[in-house]
C-alpha cells in the first residue's frame, strides 16, 4: 500500500535498530506517549530489534484510558435519563465505570449512539429537536479543534438542545507530571505525532530545558518509531537535551494554527484528574464562560463524585509506566477485553488492549516490520 508498507521495510528497520546499536553505551529509558504508539510497537515486534540496554516505557497516551471513573459515571447517568441521546466514540462504550458501562446502559434501553465525530451528535441534535443531545468529547489536543467547531456550529445556529460532556486532557503537563514525580525514571520521550500536527513543537521546549530530557517527536509506523528511537539514544549519548521532529512530514513547528484558533476560542485550560493518577493543573480543556451553556455537566446540573478503581486493577501504574500491562496479576485472567477490570484493556489506544491482543492469548498474532500483515489496520483516535 503506498505509503504505507514504505514505512515497514524490514531491511529499513535493521539498519535502525543496528545503528541504535553502535550508538548505546549505557542503559536508557524512554518513554512514548501515545496508545498508536504503543500497539505499533508491540505489534510490530520492535522491543524485540532494540538493544538490551534501551527500555521503552508505555506512558498515558489513550484519553479513553485516562477518563476518570466519575466521568464515565456520567456519561452513564446522562444515557439512562429518558429525554437524553448520548452520542459518543465506539471505544468509549466498555470502559468501566464505577457501577456499569455505556454498552450495558444501551443493551438495557438507554440511548446511546456511536459517532464518528461530533459533527454527527450536532445533526442527531438538529434532526431531533425534542431529545437533548449530549456528545461526549473525548481527546487528547487532537479532537480539540473538531468539538470546538461542534460548538461554535452550535451557538451558530442556535442549536439549543446540544451540549457536551468534556473530557480532553493535554499532553505537556502529563509529561511534566511524570518528570516531577518522586522516583522518575524516563529519560527519554518519544513525542505524539497527531498532537503536534495540531499544537506544533514548541510548547516542548521549555521541558527539555527544565527537565534535561530529550523529546523527539515520532510517527505511528515501524519506520517511524525506529528512527525517533536513534534520535532520542543519540541525544542521550551526546549530553544533548532537545527537542527534534522525526515527523516533518506531517508536523510543523507553529503546528496548524486554524485548528488552535478555533479550540482557543472555546476552551480554556484547567486541571483535570486523570484515571489511575489523579489531578494534574492545567492538564485538561473546560469550556469558556461564554460557552458554558453547552456544558452537558453544568445543563444537567450533575454532582461530582470520588471513586476507587477496582482493587485488582493496577491501570493506573501502568498509565504512569511503573508497571507493563502483563506484570498485572488480573492481566488476561479476570481482566480481559470481554469482562475489562480497567480502560486500558477495551481501549483501542490501551497498552493492556495491545498486551492482550498481540502477546497475552493464544490466538494473537503479532507481526513484525515489513513482515506478514497483521490484523486490519486500526483506525487512529486520541
């Protein structure tokens, strides 16, 4: 496929992992942080090509995964009262909440419908003018741009019954977060390529400055990850600190100023709690004032709350990278994508998904670079 195998070559993919190679001297770890990053990595075989002294660490980069419990809790309030249409993603549906999901709420009767984007919850909302309809905005600063323009459609046209349930989060104050935590051990990162085609590189300067680590922003293919490895482990060697773009083909620097524009005029920042970590300032988008009556939370007058995760459920270490997916005691057992304990495992961006689908059955069938086809191609959302 064009563009596409060019970017699996497995005589490409040598000739990187060799030259990582002959570059390591010393033990290093670094961390990607992005679910599309993760499931190329193990489907693609590509810790196995590294040398033993480079450790790659799964960070949180599925927001589906990082949705606070009490939000999914929400949403589930929301799709079991009558008068509500709750549209969301697909891959929101089993993500566990406290007491249920949305796909049980659906299965008993409550409407909850899967959209593409959010531009079908806002034509849902004008073809049903008696229904309120709520879209649950869920992203990294990728779908930002996308539910802004949802609402500024809305106000537009005076779209009244449409609201949405935010839950965006960003990734520079969860790379900090990470850096600043007692016992920190990545040293390294491999930057998320669809977020900086959005937001650009800049805003990472200031981390690699303060923090002395380099970043390197990386793509989603063999090719790609491989060669933001070499970048980062030559960074690593040489003492350097800063931050470089493997994916010039797609990301440029300022970043798609449009589409920053556009989810400015609506958002602003604010601290938001992370599933598995917990508050992080400034780490998530909340509606402006002049916006707020599309705040599905604040329309609906819905409380907040404190939930545990499951005891048996170690997500959140692995969000933060303390832990890979199959050191959990409950990994495939009493948690798998039919019966998920935690969001990582339903998650078509989840490092526990990508654990279970590529190594942790017996029926998975991870591939190499440039070799047999795997399974069909994911469709990327974050």
């Amino acid at each position: 496929m064009k563009f596409i195998d060019e970017y699996r070559d497995a005589k490409a993919a040598s000739r990187f992992a060799r030259d990582i190679a002959k570059t390591v001297t010393r033990p290093w770890k670094i961390m990607e942080v992005c679910g599309g990053q993760t499931h190329a990595i193990i489907r693609f075989g590509i810790e196995e090509l590294l040398p033993g002294e480079v450790t790659l660490i799964h960070g949180p980069g599925c927001p589906v995964c990082v949705t606070p419990l009490e939000l999914i809790d929400k949403a589930v309030e929301l799709a079991s009262r009558p008068n509500i249409i709750l549209c969301s993603f697909g891959d929101m549906l089993r993500v566990p909440g406290s007491r249920t999901d949305l796909l049980t709420v659906k299965a008993e009767g409550g409407r909850v419908r899967v959209a593409y984007s959010p531009m079908d919850a806002l034509e849902i909302a004008r073809n049903h003018p008696d229904k309120e309809v709520v879209f649950f905005a869920v992203g990294f600063e990728t779908t930002a741009p996308a539910n802004a323009m949802a609402v500024l459609q809305a106000a537009r046209h005076k779209i009244t019954n449409f609201s949405v349930l935010v839950s965006h989060v960003l990734v520079p104050p969860a790379m900090e977060a990470i850096l600043s935590s007692q016992g920190n051990q990545v040293q390294g990162f491999l930057g998320a390529g669809h977020v900086c085609t959005v937001m650009g590189i800049e805003e990472y300067h200031p981390l690699a400055l303060r923090y002395r680590v380099p970043i390197v922003v990386t793509g989603f293919e063999p090719l790609d990850i491989l060669q933001g490895i070499s970048m980062c482990v030559k960074q690593l060697e040489e003492g350097r600190a800063e931050v470089e773009n493997q994916y010039s083909r797609s990301v440029r620097p300022e970043g798609n100023l449009n589409a920053i524009r556009t989810m400015s005029e609506v958002f602003e920042a604010g601290t938001r709690k992370w599933r598995g970590i917990g508050e992080i300032p400034n780490s998530g988008l909340r509606l402006r004032e002049a916006y707020q009556k599309f705040d599905a939370e604040l329309r609906f007058g819905l409380a907040d709350s404190t939930c545990e995760e499951p005891a048996d459920c170690i997500s959140g270490l692995v969000l933060q990278g303390r832990k890979k997916p199959d050191e959990c005691p409950a990994f495939g057992t009493l948690c798998t994508p039919d019966r998920p304990l935690g969001a990582p495992m339903v998650s078509t961006e989840g490092a526990c998904a990508a654990y279970y689908r590529y190594r942790g059955n017996g029926t998975a069938h991870s591939t190499t670079a440039g070799g047999t086809k795997g399974p069909d191609e994911q469709r990327k959302r974050s």
